[in-house]
C-alpha cells in the first residue's frame, strides 16, 4: 500500500464529507417544502435561500464518484454494480430534483407548482437514505466473491443497521437545513424551523446512541479500533448537543448550522476510518477489498494528484465567492439590505 494510495483513500473520503455538508443542507431545504412551508411565498423563500448554489454543490458527488472510478476501479466497479438498485434510484432522485427546481417556474398554474415542489421534498429525502443505507451496508458485511463480484439479496441490503443509517443521514440532512433555514431567512418560516430544532434534536441524539449500539453489532469497528471509535463517537454526540444548545438555548445561528454540518462530516470520518485499509467489506473476510488491491496504477494516481492540485483551490474559490455574494437574508420575496 503506497503513500498515494492512501492519499487518494482519505481525498475520496474529504470529496463525500465536503458533498454531505454543502449537499446536505440544500436537501434539508428541499424536504422543508412540505414539512416547513405553510404556502407559496414560504416555498419561494426556500428555493432562493439554495437556488443559486444548490446545483454547484452536487458537483462534490460528481466528483466523489469520479475520483473512486479513477483511483480505486475495482471498488467502484463492486460497489456500483452490487449497489445497482439503490443507486439507480439515487441517480433518479437527483434527475427529477434538478428538473422539478426549474419546471416549477414553468407552470401556469398554482396545483402544477406544487406538484413539482412536493416532488422536491420526496427526492430530497430519498438521496441521502438511500446513500445513507449504501455506506453503512458497504461496512457492515456483504456476499462479495473470490473475484470481487457482488451479488446480495434483500435481506443483504435491508437490515436495522442500514434502515437506521438512512434514517440518520436524512435527519441530519433536515436538521442541517432547518439551520440554514434560521441563518438564511427571516420571518415565520425561520420561527417553525426553531420549534423543529426544539424537537428534532432529541430525537437525533437518540438515533445517534441507536446507531452506535448497532454499529457494535453489525461491524468490527470498535472491536479493532476501540479508542478511535469511542472518541468519533463521543465527538459525534458532543457536536450534536452542543448545537443543540446553542441554537435552542442560545439562538446562534452561524455555528450551530457548522456543527450541524460537521455531524455529517464526522459521519464520514467514522465510516472510512474503520474501514481503513479496506474499502468495502464482505461476509468472508478473504474476499474483503482494501486500499492497494483496487487501486489504479501509480502513474495514474500521481497524474490526478497534480489535476486535484490544480483544479480544487479552484473550485472551493468560486463556491466561497458564490455564498459570499448570495449572503443576504431572504423573507418571503424580498432580501433584507
């Protein structure tokens, strides 16, 4: 296993913590259409506070899933033709999303509106479960073979373990945009998001304790890695009520929506770390794949650390200078001067 491979193991993993914090609040923005929003001009405050922003954060998936087919071919080829359905369904949701942003513009009439709104709100949901379930069934055990084929049924997919993931990733993704929601836009809208807080973050604590407990059972994370894991754990669990506080109790806005945001990024720093040196794990532990037998030549490694070299300050400068300009407040159609 080379330094560069590990190199690209760990960027792979920044390029999915960077997609689930910037992604992960749009998505909470989208399922407020329907769990937040009381009417039309609610709705509208929603899609200006990501509509400048929301299609360039998708680019860190794009390139999450370009970065693991050109690094580590043979995990991007067992995870994506083993994980088919689900992702099939990940690419759908993030198809109609993007089309649903616009033809909602397009129509004549309020009913066809919401159609395309409510449509928001399902997709926007139905992401990060399905990627949330993905992760967390790529380390808790699947029928790969000797030739790194895999090949599950529904029982390999669908447990409480990954059920729960799902679940998680999700409410993280909502918690995460009702405080952007708070941060973003004034009026009754960012007075609901609150009271959600109120509720919402009980209940994520709660399932962060439920996924510890089964993260116990279903891999061998904390049996190999006791202190790392306790530690992600506890850092985990401490970000969360801390933003708890400060945003119920003490009403911040700017670093509850970041710590709402590095709960999501923890989430990712768990998983890769006690996957580390594998990539995906299998029911038999010979045919686990790890780091240096999927990974692509040292040429074509050292060739795409030069590009991300290049071409990353580049795109972080222009996301920066995007929210920099779109900064202001939104209420109902108006922004605050």
């Amino acid at each position: 296993m080379s330094t560069l491979e590990i190199v690209w193991f760990v960027l792979i993993g920044i390029l999915w913590a960077g997609f689930f914090f910037l992604e992960g609040f749009d998505f909470g923005i989208g399922m407020q259409f329907v769990l937040n929003a009381r009417d039309q001009k609610d709705r509208d405050a929603l899609y200006q506070a990501i509509g400048p922003n929301w299609d360039a954060n998708e680019v860190w998936l794009v390139t999450a899933g370009g970065a693991m087919f050109a690094a580590f071919p043979f995990w991007y080829a067992s995870l994506f033709s083993g994980f088919y359905l689900m992702l099939l369904i990940v690419l759908l949701s993030l198809i109609y999303r993007g089309v649903s942003f616009e033809f909602r513009e397009q129509m004549p009439t309020i009913q066809g509106t919401q159609l395309w709104e409510r449509l928001i709100a399902l997709t926007s949901f139905l992401v990060p479960f399905f990627l949330g379930m993905i992760f967390t069934a790529m380390v808790s055990g699947t029928p790969i073979d000797a030739q790194g084929n895999l090949s599950a049924g529904f029982f390999d997919y669908v447990t409480p373990f990954t059920l729960v993931g799902g679940v998680a990733v999700s409410l993280m993704s909502y918690v995460h945009g009702l405080n952007y929601t708070r941060l973003r836009i004034d009026g009754p809208l960012r007075n609901r998001a609150m009271t959600q807080l109120k509720y919402l973050y009980p209940i994520l604590l709660a399932g962060e304790a439920l996924f510890a407990v089964l993260l116990f059972f279903y891999t061998d994370f904390i049996q190999t890695k006791t202190i790392l894991m306790l530690i992600l754990l506890l850092t985990l669990v401490l970000t969360t009520v801390i933003g708890w506080v400060l945003a119920v109790k003490r009403q911040q806005e700017i670093v509850p929506f970041i710590l709402s945001g590095l709960t999501l990024i923890e989430v990712v720093v768990l998983l890769f770390t006690g996957l580390f040196p594998r990539v995906m794990v299998a029911n038999n532990p010979v045919h686990t794949l790890n780091i240096a037998m999927t990974s692509s030549s040292a040429y074509t490694l050292k060739v795409m650390t030069i590009v991300v070299l290049i071409a990353l300050p580049i795109t972080l400068g222009y996301q920066i200078w995007s929210f920099w300009v779109f900064r202001k407040r939104i209420v109902s159609h108006k922004v605050v001067e």
